[in-house]
C-alpha cells in the first residue's frame, strides 16, 4: 500500500527516503537504526478498514481477523505508550515529520500531534485546507515483539481467556496444513486464546503425546503466530472485492526471532507465495544472515541502515557481503581473511608468469582488479595438463572444482564451462597453435631480436647485463641446438624438460622479457581475453568461497 517514506526527521530518521515494494520489503541493519520505527510509521500511515466500507462483502471478517490477531493497524501513540516522559521525536522540527507516498492514491505529509497525556503525543496526517484527502484504508496486521513471550512463562493466569471468534474452517485447516509442512505436527485447533494484552495465539493439542500449544518451543509458538497472521489477510482477499495492487498489509517486528534458518527460509517462501496471490504487502526487520541471503538471491526488496550516531544511513546497492560486513562489525580485510579462490596450475614456471600477469593487472586496472588480486591463491602443487582437465571435468569433484579456477598453459584451450582457462600462448593470431608459457617467450625473444626492438638498449637490460650477443650464446643458439638434435633423433631429453631448465637458468632474462610482453600493444587484445574470462570465472566461483562476486566491479 505504501511505496515511499520521506522522513524529514523522526527520531534519528533524519532527510531519509525508503523505497517499499508491492511484495516482499525486509529491514536490516544493527541495534539503533530504527528499524521497528519505520514499521511504527508505516502502520501509522494506514486507517482500518471498516464494515462501512463498500468493497467488503463479508463483514464478519473484519471482526474476526482483529479478535485473532493481537495488534491491528496500531498508532505511533499506542505503540510509544511506554515512555516515561515526553520524548520529542524531531526536536527543533515544526509541521511535517515525514511524507508518504502511496500505491494508487495522493501522498500524504504527516505531523506530531502533542497528546492530553503529557508522555504521549501521536502522529496525524496534514491534510491540504479545502481538499478531500484522507487517510487509506488498509488492513494492518501488526507482530510485535511480545508475540515471542513464551506460554510458561506468563505467571498472571487470571488473564488468560479463550476468544470465541475464530477463522472459519478451511482457513484454520490452511493453518494446520501449514504448520504441519515446518513441524510434521498434526494439530487439532481448540480456539484463539488472549495472554493479557500481550498477545494472541493458538490452543490446539497434537498427535504427539505430550505436545500441544502449552508445551511447544517459544519459536513453534512464534511460527503459528506468523501463520495464522498471513492466512488471516487470505481471508480478507477472499472476503472482498478487490480493486487495488495491494489489499493488506503484514509487518513483523524481528521475523526471524526464535526460528531456526530452516524455518526462516520456508516463513519467506510462504510470505512470497501468499503476497503474490493475495495482494498483501509484507515489511519485517531482520538480523538474520540466513535471510538476508536467501532475500537478496530472490530479489526481494532489503533495505539495510547504517548507524550513524546521532542519524541513520541508508546502505546504497546492499548485498549479502556488505551486509554481513556491518551485522558483524567487520572490516573488509577481516571478512576475507580466510577468503580464498585456488587457482591450480600445471607447474611451477606458470605459476610465476601468471603471477606477473596478475601484478600487471593491478597496475592496468586499479579500480577493478587490485581489490580481487589477494582473494587469489596459485596452489603450490603440479599437475600434468591431462590431470588438471580429467579432475575438473569429473562430475563427482564438482563441489572442489565449482570453487576453483584450473589455469592450463597455452597450448591447451579453454573451457569456462568447466572453470577451465588457458594462458596466452600466441604472439599473433595468426599462429597455428598455442605454444607453452616457456616457448611462447622463446618464440617472442626471436621476435624482438629481428625486429631490433628498443628492448635490448633499454637501461635495465643493459645494467643487468643482457644484450644481443648474450641472448644468442646463452638462449637462442642452445635451443636451436635442442630442435636440431631433436629433429634428427639425438635429443637426450624431452623438449618440455629442456625449455623449463632454460628458462629456470635465466629466469631473470625471461621475467624483463616477459613484462615487455605485457606492456607489447600487440598483445592487449590476448590479454583482455584472458582478463575478461578471468572475470567470468572469478563471479562464477566467488560465492562458493564465501566472497562477493561483486568485489570484481
């Protein structure tokens, strides 16, 4: 019913817009953020829906739904009545607190409206001189936190009654096939039962001997609570003619308190599948992670709010790591400490290259890349490139494999179906095929050789006392000696072995070369390729890790 609040300030809600959705609208945030304010608002900005209301064609409901339901479409004044003194909600602040806009009618700007009782004051529509405004009508289902006071401990049994209104059959079987689903209890409804003004709940006994309303945990007592509530507004649908987007309002202080994830999971299935049919619109407060979670992944409406002292700040773009950064008080670094994607390698060579690749992409993409460059971690172990594949194609390593990355060298190919990448193994596209990580460089050596590249008159080259005539001697001469010997059968090794020694004996000549590779313009589209299927990988495997997949941005 409502899809905006513009708080100009109520409490520590200060130059404050929240967004509702038709469905499904969850609050987060920690304690002192106000959160079950703005349920207290939202109520507040709603009246009862009457029998004088023409849309209503079963008047009955209205009086049922409000004798089984403990608080219904309550006021800022009822809901604040335990303050002992007068406590300004905008100090300084004079007219309109905040203003809402509603689905399909006016918006509305409301105002403090000091009570007889000098504790008290309520909040009250302003409405324009000479207009017709009023407030909407719209049942309100209000599950405040004394719903969660457990039956055992309620000491005053003089104030217990039973209620004589009920839920007509089919919706209380509704009920009872609901709760069956969460508890496999198969309930038998007595009546609704009054624990003083705290709340209202059910008695029912059960096919367990020994389980009935009286004996169940606080947080089976708390489900049917949510239950009967959700049920109650089918009711209302079914009793109307309904011509609005949203017909009722649920709001729930603390959803998830006193349930296990497994039921918070199922409760937000259910809330979904009746707001959707029904027209209800659902606005809870949560801690929950769990939730939180499964919030985000369907995507519901999650509006999470930032302690800010003496204000409240409205998280923009939240998601789930965000999230949980803030519920936890963590930092960034501490949340990831333990936070790692494995990346295996073929050998140790390509794992020193692709290292250099990553340092690079760091330098050519501060913005994106230097905050996912720790979350890598390049496995110290090899692997031949026939055992890499054969583990990361098994279906039954998929669990290992869903969390990892394999990096092959470049003379295989990729395969990000399978979370499979190759290194760069060309120095054009023209080239027939992929070469290894060590014949690559050996190949583009050559390259720059006969090209008369600036490389070799480069200062450092020079200081570390690289020069053409050393490249011939000490590089190039021995491996056309291998191919040679090779070619004609007299090679006394093999040729993967023979180029891995010559580049681990002049590893230092290979690493300059390497990084003039990557700073080559030739090569920036065979880099970009790898960078952008890097991506893919890292949001395809991120989560299983416990790391946001939009860390990479």
């Amino acid at each position: 019913m409502i899809k905006k609040l513009h708080i100009i300030q109520y409490r520590k809600l200060k130059d404050l817009e929240l967004d509702f959705a038709p469905g499904i609208n969850a609050i987060s945030g920690t304690n002192g953020t106000c959160k079950t304010s703005i349920l207290h608002l939202f109520s507040n900005s709603l009246q009862a829906v009457t029998s004088s209301c023409d849309w209503v064609t079963d008047k009955k409901c209205l009086q049922v739904i409000n004798a089984v339901n403990a608080v219904t479409n309550p006021k800022v004044e009822t809901l604040t009545r335990g303050d002992k003194q007068y406590n300004d909600p905008a100090h300084g602040v004079s007219g309109v607190l905040f203003n809402v806009d509603y689905w399909g009618q006016e918006s509305l700007g409301f105002r403090r409206h000091n009570s007889s009782i000098n504790t008290r004051y309520a909040i009250k529509p302003l409405y324009k001189r000479g207009s017709h405004e009023k407030l909407p009508y719209c049942p309100v289902i209000y599950l405040g936190l004394s719903r969660l006071v457990p039956y055992g401990e309620f000491q005053n049994d003089e104030a217990i009654e039973g209620i004589r209104k009920a839920l007509p059959a089919e919706y209380q079987n509704e009920i009872n096939e609901l709760y069956r689903k969460f508890t496999h209890y198969e309930i038998t409804y007595s009546s609704a039962q009054q624990m003083g003004d705290l709340k209202t709940r059910a008695e029912f006994s059960s096919n367990f001997e020994g389980i009935d309303s009286n004996t169940i945990s606080a947080g089976e007592d708390n489900l049917y609570i949510i239950l009967a509530a959700i049920v109650s507004l089918k009711y209302y649908y079914n009793s109307i003619n309904s011509q609005r987007d949203i017909e009722s309002v649920i709001l729930v202080d603390e959803l998830d308190a006193t349930l296990h994830p497994a039921y918070q999971i199922k409760v937000l299935n259910v809330l979904r599948e009746y707001c959707a049919q029904y027209k209800i619109q659902a606005v809870f407060t949560t801690h929950s992670m769990s939730a939180i979670e499964d919030l985000l992944a369907k995507k519901d409406n999650v509006i999470y709010l930032l302690d800010n002292i003496t204000s409240v700040v409205k998280m923009d773009d939240p998601d789930f790591y965000k999230i949980k950064m803030h519920l936890s008080s963590l930092t960034k670094e501490n949340i990831y400490q333990d936070k790692i994607i494995p990346i295996f390698t073929e050998d140790a060579e390509a794992r020193f290259l692709l290292g250099m690749m990553f340092d690079y992409f760091s330098y050519k993409h501060p913005e994106e890349f230097a905050s996912v460059h720790n979350l890598f971690y390049l496995v110290k172990a090899s692997l031949g490139a026939d055992s890499l594949s054969d583990i990361f194609k098994d279906s039954k390593m998929l669990r290992m494999t869903m969390s990892s990355i394999c990096v092959l060298d470049g003379d295989h190919t990729s395969d990000l179906s399978n979370c499979i990448i190759a290194l760069p193994g060309k120095n054009n596209h023209d080239a027939p095929a992929g070469l290894s990580p060590e014949q690559l460089l050996l190949e583009y050596a050559q390259i720059i050789y006969d090209a008369d590249d600036a490389f070799w008159t480069d200062r450092v080259i020079v200081d570390k006392g690289y020069s053409k005539p050393y490249y011939l001697e000490h590089i190039r001469d021995p491996w056309q000696q291998f191919q040679d010997d090779e070619a004609n059968g007299r090679a006394n090794k093999k040729r993967r072995v023979f180029v891995k020694e010559l580049f681990n004996s002049e590893k230092t000549f290979f690493e300059l070369l390497f990084k003039h590779w990557l700073h080559n313009p030739e090569n920036t589209a065979t880099l970009n390729k790898f960078y952008y299927d890097l991506k893919i990988l890292f949001k395809k495997v991120a989560m299983y890790n416990e790391i946001n997949p939009n860390e990479w941005k």
